[in-house]
C-alpha cells in the first residue's frame, strides 16, 4: 500500500493519466504498472495518486516507442546511471530508424521522379575460373543476412591474418535462390586465397566454382541496391540469358577496405549462358532502367 494517498478506481485514474482502462489492464497483465489493490471478489483495480507520475512517464516512453519491456527496466534501474544508459541506447537507436526512414523517402522520391525509362546501367559480363577459397557457408535468414555477412567477412580475415595467408582478389558471397523466394537459404562469404588454409571455427577451404556472369556494380552502401539488381534481371531476362544457380556478389571495395560507405562497390553478378563476345553483344553495355 502506498501509505496516505488517495485511492482511485481504474476509471477515475484512467481520467487521470489519459491511459486507457484497456492500456491499463494490460500494462498490470505484463506487470509494468501494477494497481496498488485489486479486489479480490469483484475483480476491481484500484490506483493512488502517487502512481500517477510513474503512469505520464511511461505514456512520454510508449509515445517515443519504446518497447514495454525497455520501459520496465527503465523503470526498474537501480539508479541514474543506469537509466540514463538505458534512455541513451533507445534514443541512438530511433536516430538509426530516423535515418534510415529519410533514406527511403530519398529513394521512394528518387523512384517517383526518375523520367521514363530510367538512368543508364552499365552491364557487363565476364567468365570467373575455379578459385581456392577461405569460407563460411551457412544457412541464414535474409532480413539478417546483411549482419551474417559482416560478421562471417570479419572471422575469415581474422583467420587468414593468423595464418599468414594474403588474399588473391576482393571478397565474395554466393547466395542460393531459397535465400531470395523463401527468405532462408544457404549462403557462403568467401575471400580468394591459395595459400593451404587450415579450417578454424567456422571457416573453411573451398573451391569456388567456375561461372559465367551477368555483372552490375552497386555504388554506396546496400540502401538501395535492389535498383541494381532489378536492371540487372531485367537484363537477363531480356536477353534470354538466365540459367540455374545462385547469384553471386563480389566487394571489391567494402568495410574492410574503406571506413567510408559512399566508397563502396558491390559487383552483383547473375549467372548466365556462356555464349561468348559477338559483334552485337560486347562485353560490356549499357541498358535502360538501373541504378547508374
């Protein structure tokens, strides 16, 4: 009991704190708020007036978005440190969502105004031999696919640095088509490397195997590389090219190479027929519709 203050049946503190009796029964259900007295033949909450300031400053948490959960450790802080850290982390983190809603709408605005036909792509092909490699290959979900990514590359450098062994050519991913249809799929980050790796942890030897590919390079980070991709399928398939396998991306420059995002390039590569230079279709051409 909360000594001398007065009581409040749910209604009435509703009213007061401009949380609903619904918000209200929830929050006692997850144990964030808690009424002062329930009782125990009709059911009833009751509420005292001191719990009115804890009720504003979780309706000033939700209206931020923080999560329930978040909240009630907040709540629960053992002292102001603590508090402060916990309301620092989710405000560092609705910046990250912040930026990267305003990097959609660059995008979305980019999209609704491009002019008919779009910008310029430059389409490429070329033949990739067998290559010894160091590798991790997992089974992964696409929305973490990203975080997978950096952290695979991270463990694959690390172990060719502890073994002395140098990469032959920038790094690589080969990501199956479940990844793409389904959202989960096989993936495998590689790094080139024909020294005799020994296996440690998750990185393995692996030879890469030889293809023929449809490429396109990405510039930036991966906000927008799904413009990429869709100039280059749409190559493909106007050009009756595709063929079976998984699509490949090569980083010749990436977060190991440089700190800064807008030097970044991914080379998306899709496999395709091998049918070799001809007059009419050089290795190299532009095509309507991609991201320039």
């Amino acid at each position: 009991m909360a000594g001398m203050d007065a009581t409040l049946p749910i209604g009435d503190f509703a009213r007061a704190t401009h949380l609903s009796v619904k918000t209200l029964r929830y929050y006692h259900q997850v144990g964030l708020l808690e009424p002062d007295e329930v009782d125990r033949h009709t059911g009833h909450r009751y509420y005292t007036t001191a719990q009115i300031p804890t009720a504003q400053i979780i309706r000033r948490f939700r209206a931020l978005d923080m999560p329930v959960e978040q909240i009630a450790k907040v709540l629960a802080a053992p002292d102001l440190d603590t508090r402060n850290a916990l309301l620092a982390a989710h405000l560092n983190q609705m910046e990250r969502e912040l930026e990267r809603s305003q990097s959609a709408v660059a995008s979305l605005r980019d999209l609704l105004t491009r002019p008919p036909g779009g910008t310029r792509a430059e389409i490429g092909r070329r033949s990739v031999p067998a290559t010894p490699a160091a590798a991790i290959t997992e089974t992964v979900d696409i929305a973490e696919a990203l975080t997978w990514y950096q952290g695979a590359l991270g463990e694959i450098y690390a172990t060719l640095d502890a073994q002395g062994l140098a990469a032959d050519a920038p790094a690589g991913g080969i990501f199956s088509t479940e990844l793409f249809t389904h959202g989960r799929g096989p993936a495998t980050i590689f790094v080139p490397c024909a020294g005799p790796l020994r296996p440690m942890g998750r990185v393995d030897a692996l030879v890469i195997p030889a293809v023929e590919l449809a490429t396109i390079v990405h510039r930036g980070p991966h906000t927008n590389i799904d413009l990429a991709y869709g100039a280059l399928g749409t190559y493909v398939a106007e050009h009756a090219l595709a063929v079976d396998g998984p699509i490949r991306e090569y980083y010749p420059v990436g977060r190991h190479e440089s700190a800064e995002a807008a030097e970044w390039r991914t080379e998306i590569c899709w496999p395709i027929f091998h049918t070799g230079p001809s007059p009419d279709e050089p290795a190299a051409r532009t095509h309507e519709g991609g991201d320039g």
